[in-house]
C-alpha cells in the first residue's frame, strides 16, 4: 500500500484526494502557489508547500513537483484533473523518477491525449468513429476546403492535444473556413502549446454520454454505467447525470461493451472516461478519451457505491480489480450541478472574491463537494468552480426534486455564482422528461435567463426588508 501521496493540484478535487489518503490511512502532501496559501486543501493535508508565487506556475511545474515528492519522501503523485493531469512527460518524469503517477501509463496518456492518434487507433479496433481527417496544418486552405465538401457541411476543427471546450470551431459554410482555422490553430497554440488541428463531421445537437472506465495493472477493464453531460454551455459542462435517463437497455449494453473494449485497445488502467456522441438515430461515435479522474466522478460512485478516488490508490498500490462487469448495478439517479462564481447577467463572465456566508444544501442524498468556505477568496487565476452539488434519488424524477430543493437551499454571499441559472434549468419541462442535446442551453438562454432570479436584486431587495424591519424595531423599543 502506498505511504505518502503528493498531491498535484489544488481545490476541490485537491480536498477530495486528501480525504481519500485519509480514508486508507495514507499521508497526503498539499502544493500551493501563494494565492492558493488559505485554500482548504492545504489546510487539511498532512503536509504542505509553496511550490511558486506565481499563480499558475507552479502548479505546471513538472520538475519543480517532482523534486518536492521525492524530498518529502512520497512514494506517489496523485495529478488530479486539469493542470498536469493528461500531461505524458509530467508521467514519464515520475516514472523515471521512482515515483508512482496515479493514473494510466506514459505511453497510454501520449496515445489518448492526441486525438488524431486516438482516432486512428479506435478505428483499428473497430470502435465507430466520425467522419474525419488526419492533421490539417501542412495542408493548403483549398485542400482544407475541399475535404470539408467531401465530409459535408457543418463540420467541426478541433485541437489535436486540445480539451475542455478549447481549441474548438465549428464551421458550416465555406466562407468561414479560413478565419475559424486561423482561430482553432492560435487557441489551440496558446493552451496547449501544440496547434494540430484535424476535421470531423459536425454531429448536430448530439447527446454527450460517456462511460467511466476502471482498469487494474493486470488486464482486467470494466466500465461503471455511464454520465449523460449534455447539458452543457460552450461546450463546457454544467449538469451531468448517472446514468442517462432517456437511452435503452440494449444501448446501454452495447455501448458499454465498446467503451470496454476502446480502454481494452491500449492497455489501459486506472480510472478514465471513453466519450461518445450519440445522434439521433442512436448511432453513437467515439469522441476521446480522458486518462484522468473526471469532475463528475461523484455521480458514478453514487449510483455504484464505488469510491473512485480510493480506487485509483489501491489500483496504484498493485491491488487487484475484484469487481466483475456483472457486480456492477446502478442503483437510482444521481445528478451534479457544477456551482461557479460566474456572473449570468454579463456573458457569465467569471466574478472571484470574498465569500462572506456560505450556507450548503443538506439533507439525505445530498452532498457537497467543494473547497469553499465562509471568508474564503476566490482567486481571478483558476477555474471559477465553487462546488460540485450531487443529489441522489431512487428515481430521475425525484432526483431532479431533490436537484430543485438543494439548489434553493444553497446559498453563496459575497460573489455571483450560476446558483440561479442551474435552478432554473432543473425547473425546465425538457430537463425534467429526460430528452435534451448539447444544444439546449445555447438554444433556451433567453427563457433560461428569464426564469432566472438577479442574485444582486433578491440580495438588494431582502437588505432594504431587513434594514426597514430592524429601524422598526429600535423605534419600537426607544418607545
């Protein structure tokens, strides 16, 4: 068994890991940057350190966490999400180092991470895939053009090493191609630092279903259900449920059988994620693979009663994987909304500071994953998640009750958060039923919006009520 993990990274997912450590009774090691110097994790975790003043830096800084793992004698680099987390030399380096990466291997990670590589290796393997092309960035825009009318109009560009919503272009006419290949291959360059950029068939208002996949370092795979994340802004998710409610059972099963078998095809262990679009003709495309722990993890190890985190840690310690595909069950629904300090009202633009009360959702089958406390500031450096609310239920109907109650409980003081908007998405007749794409949102802003409640406003106006109330009651008492 391991004795001590380093965490690489920060926030809530840094605090779910230190828990996790605690559970096995493993020593849990925090890095913070000097912004992050009163965030939870580094509170709770055994041990801490200042890896950088820079707010980014540090946390990018392959060799400089290394260094401090090996000088605090920790045996393991747990990466987390985001950051270094997909990141194959930041692997490669730990390997060489002696240390384990909690993860797959260097080489999976490099072979997943490219798209144009997982794709090409999917298709070997029989695993249906888009419409596409290999790397587009040695070809002339008129060759650029003309597979375009080949594959037929609307397509999307995509990043090569690209992910979360980045590098990202959707082209349906002609006319648009040259500006929005400029664009794809300038943000993918930025963020990624590499600007391959390949092309796919644009599949139109699809459902986003993914399968979590569990792999131990002896060959046994399985998957545990599967994420609908269709409900999502600029690609960026914002509500996820397990398991989807509105595919069938046989779809389930097949779907799940070929997830399997994409995580079969390159060895893989540890937990990761096999993506697929599904149309409407329930044909469904493999999309990516993640080779790292996912935001939404919590959803799955509620409806299997499957501990992910632990499980990443046993895996890396050389247990072996007892679970076989036919113990797997999923037991009811459980639903995460994504809570980030982001301000609705102004192109969700991200809106960091002091929380001055924080008041979380309670309650049976509800929990709160977060790093956020009452005087906590939020950074303007990171990701603007505050909190990842999961509620539970033995049915999707209830669990979206259970969605709407917890979302009106949680409250947030101090900074704007999308608390408002996520309610008033769960009060939707189309989130209820079960049926939506990854168009709803863009599609339904405006009534979104409408139905959405002006946090500043409410705080306004419940501030001048407790204001009047308290100078009655001083008048009332002088008397």
């Amino acid at each position: 068994m391991l004795h001590k993990v380093l965490i690489a990274n920060r926030g809530e997912i840094a605090v779910r890991i230190v828990r996790a450590c605690r559970d096995l009774h493993m020593q849990s090691v925090a890095i913070y940057t000097k912004p992050d110097a009163e965030c939870l994790h580094v509170r709770i975790a055994d041990e801490a350190y200042m890896v950088s003043e820079d707010p980014i830096k540090g946390y990018l800084d392959a060799a400089r966490i290394v260094k401090v793992a090996l000088d605090c004698g920790a045996d393991a680099i747990h990466p987390g999400y985001g950051f270094l987390s997909e990141n194959y030399e930041f692997a490669k380096m730990c390997e060489d180092a002696g240390l384990i990466f909690i993860g797959p291997k260097a080489e999976v990670i490099q072979k997943m991470g490219d798209k144009n590589v997982a794709r090409r290796l999917m298709k070997e393997n029989g695993v249906p895939i888009v419409p596409g092309t290999e790397k587009l960035n040695d070809e002339s825009m008129k060759t650029i053009k003309e597979y375009a009318r080949r594959i037929g109009y609307p397509v999307i560009l995509k990043a090569s090493g690209g992910g979360g919503g980045r590098g990202i272009r959707e082209v349906w006419k002609e006319e648009e191609m040259e500006d929005a290949f400029n664009s794809c291959t300038r943000e993918a360059k930025t963020y990624f630092n590499n600007d391959e950029v390949f092309m796919e068939k644009l599949v139109v208002n699809p459902r986003h279903i993914e399968f979590q996949i569990l792999g131990d370092n002896y060959g046994n795979i399985i998957h545990l259900c599967e994420r609908d994340c269709s409900i999502q802004r600029r690609h960026q998710k914002i509500i996820e449920i397990a398991p989807c409610p509105s595919i069938s059972e046989s779809l389930r099963k097949t779907m799940g059988v070929v997830a399997v078998a994409a995580a079969r095809a390159v060895g893989y262990s540890n937990v990761g994620t096999i993506e697929f679009l599904l149309d409407d003709d329930n044909r469904f495309y493999f999309m990516e693979m993640n080779t790292r722990i996912q935001v939404e993890h919590g959803i799955t190890e509620e409806i299997t009663g499957t501990d992910l985190v632990m499980r990443q840690l046993k895996i890396a310690s050389g247990e072996i994987l007892e679970i076989e595909q036919s113990d797997v069950k999923a037991r009811g629904y459980a639903i995460e909304a994504r809570v980030t300090a982001e301000n609705v009202w102004k192109n969700f633009a991200p809106a960091p500071g002091k929380i001055t009360g924080y008041y979380p959702a309670l309650g049976p089958s509800v929990r709160i994953d977060s790093h956020a406390y009452k005087d906590y500031t939020i950074p303007p450096y990171y990701d603007s998640l505050v909190a990842k609310l999961i509620v539970k239920a033995t049915d999707y109907d209830l669990a979206v009750n259970k969605l709407e109650r917890a979302l009106e409980e949680f409250e947030i003081e101090g900074v704007r958060t999308i608390l408002p908007f996520l309610l008033s998405i769960s009060k939707s007749r189309e989130f209820r039923r079960g049926f939506f794409d990854t168009s709803y949102v863009e599609k339904n802003m405006q009534t979104i919006l409408e139905n959405t409640h002006d946090e500043e406003n409410v705080n306004h106006e419940e501030n001048v009520k407790n204001a009047i109330e308290q100078a009655i009651n001083r008048y009332i008492k002088a008397r």
